[in-house]
C-alpha cells in the first residue's frame, strides 16, 4: 500500500508544474539605467559615479512609496556591469558593490520587491565595454561571469522573498539570420556562477536575439536542473508603434512618428495625413537608394495593424509561443515575466512627444495579456525615452499610464 501511494504521488509530482521560484511579484517597473550617460573616462570619479545607479540621485524613499501607491509591487533596478569590469573604475569597484546593496535596501525598506538587472549597454562612443563585447570576448565574460558570482553572494543575505537578481539583459546574439546557437552555453555558465555563490536566490534568466519570445522558447529549462528561476521575455510589439522617432533603431523609424494607438480606432483622415506626412519624410530625407524600400516596408507594417483583428495577431504572438514553450516544459506561468515592454515617450533633443493616452492605452493591453497568461510583468520604464514618470533633464512625463496601473483590478 505505502509502495503503490509513493508511485502515484510521484505521478503527481511529474505531472505537476516545477516548484514556484521565491521571489514571487506582480506589477513592476524599471528605474532608470544612466540620467548623464558618464563616458568611461569618469569611471573613476565619485563625484561623477556616486550614488549608484544614478536613478538615486533623483529618486528617494518618497518616490519609491509613490510607485508602491499607485499599484506596483516591485522595480526592476538596472545595474550598468560595464563600470565593473573596467579598469577606469577599479579603485571603485568595491563601493559600487555596497551601492549597489544601499540601493537594494533602500527598495525593500519601501516596501517594493526588486530585481537587481545586470543591464549592459551597446559601446561607443567613450564607452569600450558593451552587450557585444561581454559577449564576444571570453576575458570580458568570464569576468562578467564572475561579477555575477559576487553579486549572488552579495544578494544572498537578503530576504529571497523580497530580491531576484537577472543575469544579463538582452543578449544580442543568436538570431535567426546568424544560424549560431551560443547563448544556451552561456547562460548556463553564468547560472552556475550564480548558484556557487547562493543556492536560494531567485534569477532571472531570458533567452538570445534581444531576449525575445522566440529566443526563450529555444532553452531547454532541464539543462539548469532549477525550480527557483523565473524566465524573462521582452515585447515591444508593434516595434512601429513602440519605437516611433527612435534613430537609435536603425535607418527607417526616425521617419516614422506620429501614430496612433491602436491605429485602427483612429479617424481615417486623421490616420491618412499621418501615413502622408511619414511618406513625405521618406522621400525628402532618405537616401535614394533606400526610398523605395522604406516606403513598401512602412505599407507592409501599417497593414498588419490596421484592423483589430491583425493588432490583436501581432501582439498576441509572443505571449502565445511563451505559454505553449511553458505548457511543454511544465513551467508555472507565475514562474514568467514580460521583463520589458512599453511605448517611446520622446527621443532626447527630440520635440515630437507620443500622447500619454497611447501610451496609457498600450501598456494597458499589454499588462492585461501578460496578467491573462498568468505572467508578472515589468513596464520600461520610469524616466527617459519611455519614461511613464519623469521626462529629461528633470521635465515630468504625462500621468496617463501611471494612473492607468493605479486604476487596474
């Protein structure tokens, strides 16, 4: 008898979704990764790099209640690890570590969860240490890997309920074009860096190409041997409304803006001027060689969301592969975050600026998808280009998508 009971609760057991991770949360945020983007040259400098991350400078325990007062439960806190593998800042690696833990503290003490996010950066610039090279060049990821081990301990005597620490943001290799298939390898290297370091700190871990959906359905979570994990994909979904303006991106968006969201509930006038006014842009300021291209891909993206029933298909698409990736692997949903997504506020030195009522609008039907799916979620972000709190150079965003969370069930 006891026998045959001890073979069915294995059969439930196998049956059953993997043990939920620890850190458990619902609703978060990113803080802000640079305000001054420093060049490396100021690595060195406390006066430039103090406190730390730079978000402390501006935002207090005051702000921090404010965020927990209008719904969020937790903060995704950005931490740059370029400053720690770089030899401008070594003399102050150690006191970046205990701001890095000041930080952590002064988070929880407002009673927020949080999510300490190694975030790398793209070089340039006066920056020679970026998402690329860590990846890239063995020394540099071996000691990244190595920064992970010492974050994990430095985290580890935290209360696990209440801190996660997420491995790498984005890693930019692995798409589909490039046919390579390095990042499992990779991943798996700085998870053991972390579990050397603490076995019951909860992290964050996300697949290739940008830390897509489709980049997270290609690991296999048998080869971490882990319950205490919660698996991160990012969506900026209609990447042409999301990203309107944004030179950043490449040679087409920095003509497109001034879309609506969604684009089908928009006056057909309204919307016609607009899609006018983007093809004028094309064909006054494009080079001539990429005119014609811009002008056909633009038609082929403003087709796929013109109705509700194409927007919805396009939006849905990565919260569908993520839930059938965690059906297959009997992963928990609540063991799931949208680690990223959000809408462009306003390009630095830009004066186009997207109404807060898109923004509002989007970020709802996204957070309203990943709370369906059973997922928790983590808006970009909260100053800056998309920032939902504060602008640039000390200027407030519009209020519309934070009263959007406060006004959500």
């Amino acid at each position: 008898m006891n026998r045959l009971l001890f073979l069915l609760a294995a059969i439930l057991f196998s049956a059953a979704p993997a043990g939920a991770a620890t850190f458990q949360a619902k609703r978060g945020i990113s803080l802000d990764i640079w305000v001054t983007w420093p060049d490396e040259s100021k690595w060195g400098d406390k006066t430039v790099m103090l406190p730390f991350p730079e978000w402390r400078k501006t935002v207090g325990q005051k702000e921090l209640a404010d965020l927990k007062a209008a719904g969020f439960d937790f903060v995704r806190m950005p931490v740059d690890p370029s400053p720690f593998l770089s030899d401008k800042s070594a003399a102050l690696h150690d006191k970046l570590f205990e701001e890095v833990a000041a930080s952590v503290d002064l988070i929880t003490k407002s009673g927020l969860k949080v999510i300490v996010d190694l975030h790398a950066l793209p070089a340039g610039g006066n920056r020679s240490i970026g998402t690329k090279e860590i990846l890239n060049d063995s020394a540099l990821f071996e000691a990244h890997a190595a920064l992970v081990k010492r974050m994990a301990a430095l985290l580890m005597d935290h209360i696990p309920e209440s801190v996660a620490l997420e491995l790498f943001n984005e890693p930019t290799i692995d798409c589909q074009d490039e046919g390579t298939n390095d990042w499992p390898e990779k991943l798996k290297a700085l998870h053991a860096a972390a579990r050397s370091a603490s076995a019951r700190l909860t992290l964050i871990l996300s697949g290739a190409c940008w830390g897509g959906s489709e980049g997270l359905a290609k690991l296999n979570p048998k080869d971490f041997g882990d319950d205490n994990i919660i698996w991160s994909f990012h969506s900026y979904d209609p990447f042409i409304l999301t990203h309107q303006g944004a030179t950043w991106t490449g040679d087409f968006m920095p003509y497109v803006y001034g879309l609506p969201f969604p684009v089908h509930n928009a006056p057909k006038a309204e919307l016609d001027k607009t899609l006018t006014d983007i093809r004028a842009r094309i064909t006054k300021d494009a080079p001539l060689a990429m005119r014609s291209g811009h002008l056909s891909y633009l038609d082929e993206e403003i087709a796929k969301i013109d109705t509700e029933e194409g927007l919805v298909r396009e939006m849905d698409k990565p919260f569908a592969i993520v839930s059938d990736w965690a059906k297959a692997n009997n992963i928990d949903p609540a063991d799931i975050i949208l680690g990223e997504f959000g809408m462009i506020r306003q390009e630095y030195g830009n004066p186009i600026v997207t109404p807060g009522k898109y923004r509002a609008a989007y970020v709802k039907a996204m957070a309203e998808r990943a709370e369906a799916a059973g997922f928790m979620w983590s808006v970009w972000s909260y100053g800056g280009a998309f920032g939902i709190v504060d602008g640039f150079d000390g200027e407030r965003a519009e209020g519309d998508v934070v009263e959007m969370v406060r006004g959500m069930r």
